[in-house]
C-alpha cells in the first residue's frame, strides 16, 4: 500500500484514521479502571470501546487494501457504513450500560453484531460481484434497518439519561446533569456522524474525505471523555451502584413474609425530636459542613447523628422545604457574603468555595434565589435595584 499526502485524498484520511484508531484502541486498553466496588460495567464499556476502534483501524486498513478497484469513492463510503454501524453499536451499547443495563444486555450486543457481520460480507460481495442493480437494493435494505437501529438506540437512550439524572440528584441532592453532559453529546455526535454517512450515500459524492475527517475528531473527543470519566467519577459510579443495591434490596423484600418489627428510631412530630434535629444542623452549619460537595443525604444524616426519616420529617413539617433546598439557600447566603468581603477570588471561584460544583449550576441558583447575577450583587455591593456602573 503507498502513502498519499495530498490533503484532498481520501486515502491520507483513511491513513489517519487507521493510525489514531489503533492507537486509542491500545490507550484504552492500557489504562486501569479505579478498584471500585461498582465499576464492574465501566470495566466492561472500557473493553468494548476498545474493541470498537480496533474495528475501525482494521476497517481502515481493509479499505485501503483495496485503493486501487474501480469506484473506490463508493467501496469507502459502503465501508464507512459498516464501520459506523458497529461503532453506533458498541458505543451506544457502552453509553446506556454506564447508565442502566436493564435494556441493552450483553446477549442483544452480540446479536446485533453478528446481523452487522452478516450485512457486511453480503454487501462486499455483492460490490465485488459488479451486479449494481443488487447492490443498490442491498445497501438500500441496509440503510434502512441501520436506521432504524439507530431510532431503537435513541428512544433507550433517552430513558436512561433522564432516570441517571432523576438517580443522580436523589443520591446526591445535587444539580447533577453536568456530570453527564459528554455522555449525551457523544451520542448526539454518534448519531449525527450516522446521519452524514447515510446522506452521503444516498445524494452526494466526492466528499468522504472530510467525512472522514470528521469521524477522526469525533474519535478523539469520544476517547478523551471516556478517558476523563474513567479518572475522576467515582462518586458518579458510586451513585449508580446505590441505586442498584437499593433496587435489588426492594426485590427481596417483597419476597420476605412480613413480619412486625420494633423500630430503631421512628421519625415522630415530638417537639423534643425537632429540637434535636434542630441542634445538630446548627452545629452543621456552624462548621460550614454544607460546602461539601459530593455527599448523600444518607451520608450526612449519619454524620450530624440523627435518623435520616426523622430528618426528612424536620424538613418537611418543621421548616416547609426538602433538604436540597435548604442547603442550596445556605450556599447562596455564604456566596452573597463572600462576594462582597473576597474581591480578589472571582465569581466562579467562590461558587466552588461555597460547595457549588458547576460553574452555569451556580449562577442559575443564585440568580434565581437573589435575583440577579453574582456579578451584579457584587458591582452593586448587595443592592439590587443600581444598575452597576
């Protein structure tokens, strides 16, 4: 195989390609997933990630096997489809099975392999047979059923991320969303590099070199993410694996005969309860315990000593307001404070001090809370009706 450097060729791209597959696909691999006790399905979404650019490059590779036939242009964009069906597959599979495995099990990955497989040789064959008439009604069919796996993929999709964002701000009472923001882009990205490659063949010609190009970058920012998830979201697997050990308990429960218990600790409406509850958050708050960042509500009703019904119960009788929205307030109060008193740390930074994690998650709640931006408390010294000069 020769090496072409013109820019313009789509066989320089190929040659990209193949080489920044093939080496993510051994970063991959090489890189270790954090010891944790729920990150048995990161594990796995890791390997098959891997095995999807090792795909890519063999694709690759086999296309520009074959440089020199007759209607390259055509052959590459036929193999272009091959190769984003199985990585729309492995990648939309690794995606939903970091949030919820539920739908897309191991077993409907290999099948939905193997009828790529099948598509595949089929429609290698026939392009090399030279019966066009055939291969137009075979590419045709398999666009068509590749659409509509991508629909399938889609609707999944969408039901888990809404329920990991639903999981996520339970467990942690949190705005949690930003955590999970690359995952929905990257398959916003795996579906619209789908769309083109569909497009492609079907109206257009002479432009699969910045398709390809395309695909590169999307495998470049797909692999920096998931590399950058692996690394420093613990907590978020943490959560995930929460919620399964609760579910499954909920499971068992319903299997036991119930029996009548005494309870530990029931939550009760007792002045002498509220009092309680009252003086541990004082002493909570009077440590800044409330700019921690990353902590359940279970977590901290064991740190401040109570049972966490009867801090639930608190909050709702007692004060009118959940947990969540309490401690949001608390940071609010601290950062309007140390807007005003800390001039040399910027607006963003203090947002973190006061245990805001995400930038756009600070200034939407205290814009809501107090009515204007941190900036505008901040030029206007806490006076909310001067305009800042």
């Amino acid at each position: 195989m020769e090496f072409h450097l013109a820019f313009d060729d789509i066989r320089f791209f190929q040659w990209i390609a193949m080489i920044v597959a093939a080496s993510l696909a051994i970063v991959m691999l090489l890189i270790k997933v954090p010891q944790t006790e729920h990150a048995t399905k990161l594990k796995r979404a890791k390997s098959i990630v891997a095995l999807s650019y090792m795909f890519c490059a063999f694709i690759s590779w086999y296309t520009l096997w074959h440089q020199d036939i007759a209607g390259y242009e055509v052959f590459s964009a036929m193999t272009m489809l091959i190769n984003v069906a199985f990585s729309t597959t492995t990648l939309s599979f690794s995606l939903i099975n970091l949030l919820g495995s539920r739908y897309v099990d191991f077993s409907k990955l290999l099948i939905s392999l193997f009828a790529i497989f099948l598509v595949s040789i089929g429609l290698v064959e026939v392009f090399f047979n030279g019966e066009r008439d055939l291969l137009n009604i075979v590419l045709i069919s398999s666009i068509v059923l590749f659409a509509l796996m991508c629909v399938y993929y889609i609707i999944i999709f969408d039901r888990w991320y809404r329920h990991s964002i639903r999981m996520l701000e339970k467990y942690y009472d949190e705005d949690e969303e930003h955590k999970l923001k690359w995952v929905k882009f990257c398959f916003i990205l795996a579906m619209l590099t789908d769309m083109f490659v569909i497009v492609y063949l079907i109206f257009f010609r002479g432009f699969m070199f910045i398709y390809i190009g395309f695909y590169i970058l999307f495998l470049l920012y797909f692999a920096g993410n998931f590399i950058s998830f692996i690394g420093s979201h613990k907590l978020l697997l943490d959560a995930f694996g929460h919620w399964t050990i609760s579910q499954a308990g909920k499971s068992s429960k319903k299997k036991r005969p119930a029996r009548k218990t005494r309870p530990a600790l029931q939550a009760t409406d007792s002045t002498a309860s509220s009092e309680m509850v009252r003086k541990a958050l004082d002493q909570w708050v009077e440590k800044k315990k409330y700019r921690e960042y990353d902590k359940s509500r279970d977590e901290i009703a064991m740190e401040i000593g109570v049972n966490k019904e009867l801090m639930n119960q608190y909050f709702s009788q007692v004060l009118g307001k959940d947990f969540r929205t309490w401690r949001t307030e608390l940071r609010i109060e601290d950062a309007k404070r140390l807007l005003l008193s800390d001039r040399k740390s910027s607006t963003n930074f203090i947002g973190e001090m006061v245990g805001f994690s995400d930038r756009s998650n600070f200034h939407r709640q205290f814009t809501r809370i107090v009515g204007c931006s941190p900036k505008h408390w901040r030029d206007t010294e806490g006076r909310l009706n001067v305009s800042p000069e």
